[in-house]
C-alpha cells in the first residue's frame, strides 16, 4: 500500500483550502435509493465544482463541491462503510439512533460514524435537554433544527434527518448562487431526491469569528500536502513536525502506525476522510457581559479579559510569546510557534482557556505525545449577521458552522470534544467544562494573575444546536455510485 494518497483522488477542501473561499452553503438532501443517489451524484459530477485536491490546481477554482454521506446515506447507495473494526470502544458509550432520548437505551457497539452523532450520549456531545427541547441561556426551551438558515422550528423525527451533505465554497455571493442554481436544477430532475435545509454561511470582516477573534489561525501540517509554519505539527526532539497524511484520510499510516490501514471490510473507504458537522450558536451579548464584569472586578481592561478566555489575542497573537518571534507583533507564520513549558500555572495564558483546552501541546508533559492522535482539520465558517456591540439581548441567529475532518471521529474529534472541552481532569481543573465551547455542569473562568478572577456560567457562550457525522468519499468512489455497476447493484447492504 502506499504511503501517500493520490491527490487527484481526494475531494478539494479537505488537506489544503483556501482562504478565498469567503462564501459557503450546505446543502441537506434525503434519498430514496441506490437509482436516486447515483443520478445525484452523477448529475453533480457533471458540473466543473466537484474537483479533486486542491494542492493539483494551478489556482484556487472559484467554487468548490463537496459531496459527503451518512452512513444511512451510504447504506442506500449499497456502498456502506463498516469501520468498527478499527476501534474497541472505551470511553464512549453510544445510545441507539432509532430512539436517542431513551434512558434505557442499549448500547451500540458500533463505531461513531455508523452510530451517528445524534446517538451520542447526551451528556458528551448535546447541549442541556430539559423536557423534549434545549436550554437557552435565558430559561426558555427551544427545539431547533439545524440544517436551514431559518429561524427555529420543530424538532424533526430522527426519519426526516439528512441523507447527503452537498458543500458549497465560493471566492463570491454571485459564484456561490451559481453552484446552487445547478444543485437545485440536479436535484428537481431525479424523483427520488429530496432538499430539506439550506444552510449559508460567510466569512466576516477581517476573517473573525462573531465574538471578534481571527478564527482557522493553527491547522495541522500534513506530510506532502501542507507543510504548515513552525507550531503546526507535532512536537519532537527534532523540532516541529508535521503529521502523517493517515491522521486525516482513511487507508494510510497514521501516528498509531498504521491503524487507519485497517478497514478491511471497505477498501472503497480509502482516499476518503469523516466530516463533522456542527451548528453553533453564539451568544455574543452573555460573552461581553461577563468580560466587561470580569474586568470590572480586576481593573483590567475587557479586551484583554477576553483574550485571557480565548487563549489568544483578538488577531490571533498567542498570549504565550513564541520564542523566536519579537515582543510584538509576532508574525503570522510564528503565531503557533509556542509551548506551555514556560507557564505551567497559566499566569500568561489560563489553564481554562479554550485555545489551551483545544489543543494543550506539551501541557500535558511527556513532551506533548499526549496530544498525538487527536487533533483535526478545522473548516468553520460564520452564519448570520454580526453582533452589534451594545444589544443588550442575542437573540438572533448568528454562530458558527464547524467542520472537522478527520480518520477517526472517536479519537479526534469525539475526544477533544469530551475529554478536553466537556470536562477538565486532564487539566487539573476537576470537572469543569470549557465556557466558549464545552457542555457541562460547571462552567468556570479563571484568570490568574496578581488580581485572580473567577467566575461561573449558567451556560456556555456556544450553544450546540445539533449536527450529524457525513463521509468524504474519494472521487473514484463517487464515480462508481453513479456509475452503479451492475455486481453492486444486486448486492445486499442497503434497503
């Protein structure tokens, strides 16, 4: 087997993006069967959107078309991805997807991408569920659905979720609703295919996310796709390193020595990666509010308390000054050039920030092996309009898109999500969860320093309205759903 992808093989915008593509869409559908979703995939293969890596272009193509699957998506199309193999399940315990809000639930031995995101415990990757809804931060209950830029509406039954993700990126609004023009026309041609959300998103003055910091600063380098800037990879005795291209797409070796090789029972797998997709809802009003109290109780300035909660400053500068770099400013291609060695009590970034809790480098000693195996390629963007500094409430629907892609859901996303963000043993802060993103009982925010602040959250800042794990395949595999060959057309693993 080799050990480098084809690059020609991988859908565009998984190892390398680019940061022209400022517009995007995501497009929900359901399918009915293997006929239908061959013709989808055919009639969008036919557009010049849908390309391979980005790396083989001379230039950035003004669109770009993902295509990515369910695993009950994939189950229709009869090309079903059994990765269970790969993983004994240990800290996780899944819920059944057919009734998720059952307390008596057995468990699912599954991997997370057959599982779905939805029959994750509700405690590790949902927001608080009270009754049948979700907790805002002002008491009231609301069921969002989360595949449409509309306003809240009804809970959808778990038989109305989406089958297929169609992602849009664009360098324009115009080149954008021109991609959409043809998914629409694709989709109202094939019976048996069915649109159910629309979800748009752009990116923001200044590439900042709602509560105004410079967001996609650090992405992993990958081995012969992105070399990345010092800070990027993973730390050795050598210096920094850039990761194994298996960390990200399936069928290659990864930091566990080959482990993703191991999906025998889907060789049509390989060249592909999962995709996790999130709506988040930011509340930007609560996330002033208790900065301007927090530095109102220290004499510090509110920019600056924000940046302490962050884990960065609000252009991306690391509050921890990268050694090589000036005091300031430090260099773009030096801002992920630090460790934590030199503040293992957080005096200069706090222990509860979230940049640290994200990504804790070598915090977690062992000169940061720990940290090896669970990082992922981030791909968020914002939706809704921004905050306007001063509302007093943030009801609107403004937030993030998150995207992570990644080999393995369990050991990367799941258990940045859950053992860093979701709780906080690992660093020695008992079960305190992360305020900007995590979920959990205790929410705290504290700021060392010579006037030490402390503070508690009734909710978090970032609101998890809901989301699903989806499947990249590789562009021979959308070729050989849409071209049906008539031996898989008769074989079972689909209804």
């Amino acid at each position: 087997m080799s050990a480098s992808p084809d690059p020609r093989n991988i859908q565009g915008n998984i190892l390398r993006g680019s940061s022209k593509w400022e517009w995007a869409c995501y497009v929900f559908l359901r399918v009915a069967d293997q006929e239908s979703v061959a013709a989808l995939v055919g009639g969008l293969l036919a557009s010049t959107y849908v390309g391979s890596a980005a790396s083989v272009f001379p230039h950035t193509p003004d669109v770009n078309i993902n295509i990515a699957f369910t695993q009950e998506g994939l189950c229709l199309a009869r090309t079903p991805i059994s990765d269970a193999k790969r993983y004994e399940r240990t800290f996780i315990m899944r819920l059944r997807k057919s009734d998720p809000f059952a307390d008596d639930a057995d468990p699912d031995p599954g991997s997370a991408f057959e599982s779905g995101m939805f029959s994750a415990d509700l405690n590790d990757t949902w927001p608080n569920r009270k009754g049948g809804g979700y907790e805002w931060p002002d008491g009231t209950i609301a069921h969002a659905w989360w595949t449409d830029d509309e306003e809240p509406k009804p809970w959808k039954d778990i038989n109305e979720w989406p089958h297929v993700l169609v992602w849009v990126s664009a360098v324009s609004e115009q080149c954008r609703g021109e991609a959409l023009d043809e998914i629409r026309k694709v989709v109202e041609s094939i019976e048996g295919v069915t649109k159910i959300g629309c979800q748009f998103a752009r990116t923001l003055e200044d590439a900042k996310e709602h509560f105004g910091f410079v967001d996609g600063v650090s992405q992993p380098a990958i081995d012969g796709f992105r070399p990345g800037n010092p800070g990027d990879g993973k730390r050795s005795a050598r210096g920094w390193q850039s990761l194994p291209v298996g960390e990200f797409i399936v069928g290659y070796p990864d930091e566990g020595l080959g482990s993703s090789e191991r999906l025998d029972s889907a060789p049509a797998a390989k060249d592909g990666t999962f995709l996790v997709y999130r709506k988040l809802r930011q509340d930007v009003a609560a996330f002033r509010r208790a900065s301007k109290a927090m530095a109102s109780d220290s004499g510090r300035k509110q920019r600056t308390i924000e940046a302490k909660m962050m884990g960065r400053h609000h252009d991306g500068t690391p509050l921890v000054v990268p050694p090589g770099a000036p005091s300031d400013p430090v260099p773009p291609e030096l801002s992920n050039d630090f460790t934590y060695a030199n503040d293992p009590d957080g005096s200069l970034c706090p222990l509860t920030s979230h940049v640290r809790r994200s990504n804790p480098r070598d915090d977690l000693h062992f000169e940061g092996r720990r940290v090896n195996r669970h990082r992922i390629i981030r791909r968020g963007m914002p939706y809704g309009d921004p905050y306007a500094e001063g509302e007093a409430e943030d009801k609107k629907q403004r937030g993030l898109i998150f995207i992570a892609l990644n080999a393995r859901i369990e050991d990367q996303f799941e258990f940045i999500q859950n053992q860093w963000l979701n709780g906080g043993r690992t660093f020695r802060l008992g079960n305190d969860a992360d305020p900007i993103a995590g979920n959990g009982e205790n929410l705290r925010i504290v700021i060392n320093g010579e006037h030490p602040v402390l503070r508690c959250q009734p909710q978090p800042f970032t609101q998890f309205l809901g989301g699903d794990y989806f499947f990249v395949p590789s562009i021979s595999m959308l070729r050989e759903m849409a071209a049906i060959p008539a031996n898989r057309a008769s074989s079972p693993g689909g209804p």
